[in-house]
C-alpha cells in the first residue's frame, strides 16, 4: 500500500474532496460493506455552499446506515489535521485515527472482528 501511494501522490485530482460521494454511490446501489475507509485531512467538500462540508458525508452516512447495513463501520484516518471532525467524536460506529502506518490497515481488520484497544490494554500485566 505504501508503495502505491507514491504512484497515487503523482496523480493530479483537482484538489477536492469530495468523501461522501463514495458514501452516495454506495446507498445509491444498495452495495453492503462492512468498513467504510476515508483518508482525509479532514476538510471535505459538499454539495452546497449554504450547508457546513461535513454535513454531506454525516447525511449520507445516516442514509446508509438506515437503508443498507446498520452495522457498517466508519474510519476517518487524518492525514493532516486542521482541528475539527467531521462527526460527532463519540459517534457510535465512527472511529478517527490520526497519522499513517501500514498498521492502521491492520487495526481497522481487527476492530471489524470485535478487538476492543481498551480492553486489551485493561488486561494488561504490569
């Protein structure tokens, strides 16, 4: 992944992120996923200049949910923050990470799977 990701950098994308499209075309054609990824600097576009950005990518998130899979999964990994979220923090089913590694991929797999960080850490022998 790291190694296509300097293929990715060279691409030239017109600088919008548009996040909830993805989000969009899922409920649009009804695809059940279990994970949603978004690699973001946290400043997404929307469909209107009047609405707040991240309201889009809450909204279709929500209709996702209602008509998709009610369980799906939401990660956010922020690659350059600017101090906000897109979602509420305590959001249920929505997880922000923050930076990059190869075990961020790895972490989201094994939450997906029930691995709970603050159980194990509570277990713990110290």
């Amino acid at each position: 992944m790291l190694n296509n990701s300097q293929r990715i950098r060279k691409v030239d994308v017109g600088h919008a992120t548009y996040g909830y499209k993805v989000i969009e075309d899922l409920v649009r054609q009804g695809d059940v996923v279990d994970r949603i990824v978004v690699l973001t600097d946290m400043e997404l576009y929307g469909e209107s200049r009047y609405r707040r950005d991240s309201e889009d990518i809450r909204s279709w998130f929500n209709k996702y949910r209602r008509n998709v899979n009610k369980d799906v999964e939401l990660y956010f990994i922020n690659m350059a923050a600017y101090g906000h979220f897109l979602t509420a923090q305590q959001k249920p089913g929505v997880t922000y990470i923050s930076g990059w590694s190869e075990g961020i991929l790895k972490y989201v797999a094994a939450t997906s799977s029930g691995f709970n960080l603050v159980d194990q850490i509570g277990r713990a022998v110290l």
